[in-house]
C-alpha cells in the first residue's frame, strides 16, 4: 500500500462539518485482498492494537468493525481504523473514518477527521496513516510488531503533534470564543488567532490584541523603563537601576544593599533571574549569566503573586509557587523531581498547563544553598526548594486567590495597567498578603510591583494547582466582543450548476447599493469593495477567507463551486443565506461525481451550512434542488425556506404559499414578490437589465433568486428595484449574455459550456432572432465525460444550422481535436444537413463564424477565457450594444410561454433595457 496523494478539507465538507483529510490510498498487492484471506490477521491486529475492538463501524455499537475484520473487508478500511486508533493513543482525539472506492480497481479514499484547530500544513495525518499501513503491512505479513517499537513511534507523533497544538492560553481563547458563536481560525500553527468575520474581524495573538498598544508592549518589554515610570506615578515598585556592566550591577549592590535580584532588562519567563544576591561575586555572577544588559533590584519581601487585567478589569489573580519538591525519606531529589514530572498536566514548554522541572545550573545552586545535591535525600514531608523564582514556564505551580484580593490590590494594578497601556497585562507582585490593605508609602517600598508582562501566560488562571479554575479567555473574548456580539458580518453563498456568476454579482450589486461595503468572490477573482484585488477562479475556501478576513467587509457574497468544495471544503462554518439556481447534468465523472445526484449531494452543503434560523433560497423549477429540503442534513424545518422561479402555477410554490410561505416568482410579465396570498410586483420582465425585454427567461431567474437573497439580509424592496435597474450586464456581469454588433451582425457572446447552459442562450436567440438566423462559434471543455459532451453537441444540433467548432487552448487531457471531433460528429449525427467547421482557436473561430453570418443575423461566442476574447473582439471592431440590440426579425415571446410579457419587441428598445 501507499499513499498517492493527500489534501485537507479545511472546513465542513461533503463527509462531515468539521476539518478533514482525504488521502488516496493504492492497495497494490492487496488489491481485491480481504482480511478473511490473511490466515490469524484479525487476531494478531488486535494484539497489537486492541482499542479497535471499540469501533462501532458501521454496526453503530462497539465491535462492530471487528466483526467486519472477521467477516472480509478491504485492508484500506482497516487502515483507516487503524490510523484513527493510533491518533487516539497520541491524544489526538479524532472519531470520524470513511474509506470509499474511486472507481479505479485496488485505488480507494480513505477520509479522517483533523482536530479543528489543526493547522492544514500539519504533517501529522500522513505521519499517521504512514505509521497505520506500516502497521498492517507488518502483520499481514505474519509478524506481531514488539509493543516498544509502536510506542516509540508514537511517542515521537505524540511529540509533533503537542508541538503543532494550541497551548492552553490559546486554546481558551477559541474555547470562549466558539461558545460565544464568534469564527475563529488559528494562522498555520501559530498562537494568531483570526476572530469574527469582515469590519468585526480582531486579531489576538496569544493573550494579545490587535488592540494591544506597541508602546505598552515596549514599555513592558524593558524592565528598567517599566520600574521607573511606575517609580514616577507613585506606584510602589522595588528600588534598583539598570547595569550595562559587571561593575555597574556590584555597584548597585553597594548603593541598594542586599539581597538583590539580577534579572535581564529585556528577559522574559523567569529566565535569568536570579534572587537572594548578597555579596559582589553572586552579583557579578548573576550579571554574566544574563549575557546582556540587566537591572538590579532590591528583593522585595513577601509572597508571588500575579494578577491579570483585562480591558481595565482585574479577572484573575494566583499566587505562584516556586519548583519543589516534597521528600518521604526514601527518595532522592533527582527522583522526587522525576515524579513531580510525571504528572500528565506537565510537558515542554507551553503545550500543558503545567511545564516539566528541567535540570540547569539555577536548580544546582539553590539546592547548594540549601547544602543539597540532587542526590540528597529530604526528610520525610520536608520541603526542598529548586528554584527562586515562581515562573509556570520554569516549573511552578499556582493557587487561585481571585476572591481574596483587597480592593487596594485591584485599584492599584488598574492603574498600573493603564499607566503602561495595556489592554490586557500580567502583573506581577511581592506582597505579604494580597488580601491585606496596602501599607502608606514606605520609602524605600517593602512590597509592591515586580514586572508588568505585556502578552501574560494565562494557564496559571485556567488550572491552578490549587482553588478555582477562571475562564480567563472568556474575559479577553468578552473584552474584544462587548455587548454579546458573535463578531459576525451577513453573509449568503451562491451555489448551483448554472447562474451561479451571475447571482453573486447581482446580489453583491443589490447591498452594495444600500451603503454596505461588500465582498465577493466569483469565478472571475475576488472584489472588494467594487474593486478587483485578484482576478482568479475565486470560488473555493481561500477566497471566502479572503472576505471574510477583510477589515473592510461589512456584507459577503460568496460564490461556491463543487471543485472547491470537494477539493478543500467550504471557507467558513455558516451563512445566513444559501441560494441553489439549479443543478443539471455537469462535471459528472469528475472527483468521484458519477450522476446529478452525487452532484446534488455536494451541493447541498451549502443549504447544510445555513445557520438555524438563515434562509435558504431555492429554484422551486428545479426537482433536484427542490429534493434538497427532505435531507436531514439541511435541516429545512429550522429556515426560512424561500423558493424563486418562473412558474406561478407550481404546485410545489402553490402549497408552498397557502402555508403563508414567502417566494419570488414571475407573474403576469413581473417579478413578484409573494408572501401568502399577498402579491407585490416588483420589476417587470422586460425592464429587468440583461433580460433583452424578457427573451432571456434565465436571467429572470437570476434576478429572482438575487433579489430574494438580499431581501433575507434585510434590503428593502423599493430600493432593490431602483439597484436592479441600475445594474449594467455589459460592464458588471461581462460575458454572460453580452450583446455586441459589427456593422448589420449582433454577436451574442456568453460562457455557457453544459448542455442546460447552452440550450437557456439558444432559447433566447430564437425568441429574439429566430432559429434560422443564428451562427455559433463554440468551444466545450475537455474534462467533461463524452456522454455530456455528446448531450451539449445534440442541444447545439437542434438550436443550430451553421457553426464554427473550435478547441480551448487548455485541452484539459484531451488530444489535439479530440473534443471537436466528438462534438462534430455528434451534432451531424443528430442533424445531417448541418453546417459545421473546425478552426484553429478562437481567433479563426469568430472570423469563420462572422464570414457565415449575413445582415440582421446573429453570431453565438462561447468562449474559454473572456479577457482574450473581449481583446480578439475589440481588435475585430466588435464594439458593445448597449441598449439597442439588433431589431430585425425580432421575435416576440408567445403568451403561452412561462412569465411572457405583452408586446416583448416593443419593450426592448425601450430605456431601462440593457446589451
């Protein structure tokens, strides 16, 4: 077995709501090989790993997967459990597994839950799914692997992993913050947190904001600055200077007596300090270790405390105990440290809440102090100090004191935290006890402030060794998201097979209009603001990060393609609105999608992921968009269910209505909007811009669909319709159904490439020039499966009599004219008396196809790309229509048609008609 490739889903996906990996696992040699065919398999996997005789499987209860093991299944299933098994014995905790086939004998996907916070660069999952089929490779071969040796390698996995993780602080900070329903998502594997979406989007790093001020972190950051300007406000702080020099610090000895403390002038954690300096050899000693400037302090009296101020308020207050250890008479000191460092709460550096006591030449001399070495063994019950200071990251402990602290203490590291200006500061202080007034002013201070910590650890408040725990990262969430607010902006994602473009756009033009700055993202890039900041296939989970991570955002309108949702998962966790224009036939056999129901399957994230109490927005047309509302996934009884579309008489609408349910139809030759038996016309048809006076009957669904959309974000109707009528197609939609002229011949340039796409713009060429009158240069996409290119070339044989065939110039894994020829044959096929040529490209495409067209007739562009056509076009001196499209043998809708308005070729011409 091994692993061909591996991707992270990033957000909720088709498989679940939560991140994911999907790797592509090639059995080789196990192909077609079942479990049942390996003689004692099961019974030595089990040996090695039992917890997997508690995966339910598919039976739903424990044992379940074991039986499937006894009973024959596939070896990329079994890695799968193993993996997942293997992440649990590394803390990892993940539960979720699914191994499905790609239709490609002995090839499968194997997909596995990440931990939400994990960063998408982890290499974690493939380390485990590599150690996994190693694992079962082994046994399958006869061997039971010495239990050593997998925990070796688990321990190293477990190391990475703790590594990668969010450490306490952090961790509480996203704890809080996801109560609170507010997004977050951590940057790679760093401590930076991304909270709230668009102009509420805030930043914390650690126990830092993005309101944290530069200058206080400065001021913090230098311990001798600090000291005296606390000095300076009255704040009882210890007496002491700064040492450039060896000389300097035993001077300050001289002048301060002792003991005092030589600690860094920049340090942090505790390192390098030393306490308990008496004589000018300790001093000068201390001042090397520091290798850099120093200050110099008298020690102050007292115990340690530290109390944590958050936006002005103290939160959390804990009393820090140095390292130690507690002798039984048997043990020795290095032993009882061993000990201590057992204890499942402590680990390296920051990634528990308690950090492991790690052996330096401080701990050394202190115990020598105390006339010990680490061989020495204490009494029993007696207490042997390691360390002076009471630093977490050097090994200390700490006690909950929050409820005792006086409120002189309080007032006192309020001010102090403003004094510095900061919004959240660790103070730290040497007070005989913190529930005890504040002595007047001694001169010089017998207690008071020590350090000011601009980015404070917080894991001393969140698990204290002793007393109640303090949901501090509540507080900092609170303090960043006053008043409740979940840090939200309004936000709708547009799915669907066809419209998808075009609905983003509208709706982003619909709010953009009522003062609201919006983000969108589309298969043309990312803009912001009415301006282009990356021109991409914008419509996979960057992009919506991209917009929702922008400061300047107050609304997002977010296109999404099944490519991105399937490759990566979505960009967020909810919208407020889902909109689904349809689903037909399209990149069927492309990423596992073999039928429109697959399609409809991962369409139906979108409806999924609309929050309870959202709207979902729905082409009632459509039956399989209409299906989508039985999922119990879409949970449609916990929305707004607003359905569009272009028949009135929908029975499913006509139910729908009598409920006193909301829709956007068209009706009577308007677009209505209808809430029970109430019917408030909007627009009419043929005014509604890129309708063409209402031939062009999808883009009234369109309009419908955008229009109930920023309806649900609270737009108001009369200002929708005034938005509405101001949108351009030619300049804020380009390409999709973009009118053009050449002297007597309109060309008609558009992106469909699915055979609903085509059969919607050819509709709308009849109706406004007739079928005769139509030429078409064309091109179709080389990843599509024959059987759709074969069904796009029968819509184009039966809407067509004269075409220019011609290829994109990424052949998407197709041979030189491979899908030309297919698509010819296809048409002539199904209409023999055609006209049809091949060119080279779409330059020779157009020219052929504008030489066949005569006076009063129109020439269909599909095209691949549009910025090089809307050049080759403009070279040709194709110049835009406006609002006068070509009049001659116009065609006007018949009554019988669905949502025909009167006298449609009249009203073309009309003034709010757009080209």
């Amino acid at each position: 077995m091994k692993i061909e490739s591996l991707r992270r889903l990033r957000g909720p996906n088709v498989y679940l709501s939560r991140p994911a990996v999907v790797a592509r696992l090639r059995l080789e040699d196990l192909a077609g090989v079942e479990t049942t065919d390996c003689t004692g398999f099961t019974e030595r996997l089990l040996r090695v790993v039992p917890g997997l005789a508690e995966h339910h499987c598919a039976a739903g209860a424990p044992g379940g997967f074991v039986s499937r093991l006894r009973n024959g299944t596939y070896f990329g299933h079994v890695s799968e459990h193993v993996c997942i098994e293997l992440s649990q014995l590394i803390g990892r905790d993940v539960t979720f597994g699914r191994t499905v086939g790609t239709g490609e004998p002995g090839i499968y996907d194997v997909i596995m839950e990440c931990p939400i916070d994990e960063s998408s660069e982890s290499p974690v999952p493939r380390e485990l799914l590599v150690a996994a089929i190693d694992l079962v490779r082994e046994v399958h071969g006869g061997a039971v692997p010495p239990a050593r040796a997998l925990e070796d390698r688990l321990s190293g996995l477990a190391a990475l992993a703790e590594r990668e993780a969010t450490g306490p602080s952090t961790r509480s900070i996203i704890t809080a913050a996801r109560r609170r329903g507010i997004p977050v998502e951590r940057f790679d594997d760093l401590s930076l947190l991304r909270l709230g979406w668009g102009h509420r989007r805030r930043l914390a790093w650690a126990a830092m904001t993005d309101r944290t001020s530069a200058v206080g972190v400065d001021i913090a950051g230098d311990k001798h600055v600090t000291r005296r300007l606390l000095d300076e406000a009255g704040i009882p702080v210890a007496a002491g200077g700064a040492a450039a020099t060896a000389e300097d610090a035993v001077r300050l000895l001289g002048e301060l007596g002792g003991p005092v403390v030589v600690k860094p002038r920049h340090g942090r954690q505790g390192r390098d300090v030393t306490l308990h300096l008496v004589t000018p050899d300790e001093v000068a000693r201390a001042f090397r270790a520091v290798d850099g400037e120093a200050v110099v302090e008298r020690q102050l009296d007292g115990r340690d405390y530290r109390v944590l101020v958050v936006a002005g308020e103290v939160v959390a207050a804990a009393e820090r105990v140095a390292p130690h250890v507690t002798g039984d008479g048997r043990a020795t000191v290095a032993d009882l440290v061993e000990r201590v460092n057992a204890d499942p709460r402590r680990g390296h550096g920051h990634s528990r809440v308690l950090t492991r006591i790690e052996w330096d030449e401080t701990i050394d001399r202190v115990l020598d102090r105390q006339g010990r070495t680490r061989q020495s063994v204490p009494a029993d019950g007696e207490t042997v100090q390691l360390r002076d200071t009471a630093n977490l990251s050097t090994g200390g402990t700490s006690r909950d004191v929050t409820d005792q602290v006086h409120p002189d203490v309080t007032r006192l590291c309020q001010r102090v935290a403003a004094l510095i200006g900061l919004d959240i500061a660790g103070i730290d202080l040497r007070l005989a006890d913190i529930a005890v007034a504040l002595p007047p002013g001694d001169e010089p201070a017998a207690s008071g402030v020590i350090e000011v910590n601009a980015v404070p650890g917080l894991r001393m408040h969140l698990a204290p060794v002793h007393g109640r725990p303090r949901d501090v990262g509540d507080a900092i969430v609170r303090a960043m998201f006053p008043g409740g607010s979940d840090g939200r902006i309004p936000a709708v994602a547009i799915t669907g097979t066809n419209g998808k473009t075009t609905v983003a756009r509208l709706i982003s033009h619909l709010l953009s209009g009522s003062g609201m700055r919006t983000g969108m993202t589309s298969t043309d890039g990312v803009v912001i603001d009415g301006r282009t900041v990356q021109v991409a296939d914008a419509t996979g989970p960057r992009s919506a990060q991209m917009v929702l991570g922008d400061p300047q955002v107050e609304v997002a309108v977010l296109e999404t393609a099944r490519g991105g949702l399937l490759r990566c998962g979505l960009g967020y966790d909810w919208t407020d609105v889902g909109v689904i224009t349809n689903i037909t036939a399209d990149h069927l056999g492309q990423d596992g999608l073999d039928s429109i129901e697959d399609l409809a399957h991962v369409k139906a994230v979108v409806a999924e992921r609309v929050r309870d109490g959202g709207t979902l927005v729905l082409n009632v047309d459509d039956p399989w968009v209409r299906s989508l509302v039985d999922r119990p996934r879409v949970r449609a009884d916990r929305k707004r269910l607003v359905w569009f579309g272009l028949d009135p008489a929908n029975p499913v609408l006509t139910e729908h209505l009598a409920r006193g349910g909301a829709a956007y139809v068209l009706h009577d030759g308007w677009l209505v909007q209808a809430t029970g038996a109430r019917r408030t016309p909007l627009v009419r048809l043929a005014e509604v811009p890129g309708t063409y006076g209402g031939a062009a009957l999808h883009v009234a669904a369109n309009a419908l669909a955008a229009i109930a959309a920023a309806r649900a974000l609270g737009a108001r109707p009369e200002h929708l319709v005034d938005r509405l009528a101001e949108f351009d197609p030619s300049v804020e939609n380009p390409g999709r159904g973009t009118l053009f002229r050449l002297g007597d011949v309109a060309v008609f340039v558009d992106y469909a490439h699915n055979p609903a796409a085509l059969a919607a713009t050819l509709r709308t060429l009849h109706r406004l020039w007739g079928a005769e009158r139509c030429v078409a240069a064309v091109t179709l996409p080389g990843d599509r499966r024959d059987d759709l290119l074969a069904a796009s070339a029968q819509v184009l044989a039966d809407g067509l009599t004269r075409v220019v065939l011609y290829e994109d110039a990424d052949l998407r894994g197709r041979a030189p004219g491979e899908v030309s020829g297919l698509v010819e044959r296809e048409m002539r096929a199904r209409r023999p008396q055609l006209t049809a040529v091949r060119a080279d490209g779409y330059r020779d495409a157009v020219t052929a196809a504008l030489r066949m067209a005569g006076p009063g007739e129109v020439v269909l562009v599909i095209y691949e790309k549009w910025a090089p056509m809307r050049a080759w076009l403009a070279e040709l001196g194709v110049a835009p229509a406006g609002g006068a499209p070509v009049s001659a043998g116009f065609v006007a809708l018949p009554s019988s048609a669905p949502g025909a308005a009167p006298q449609v070729g009249r009203r073309l011409t009309g003034t709010r008609a757009r080209g």
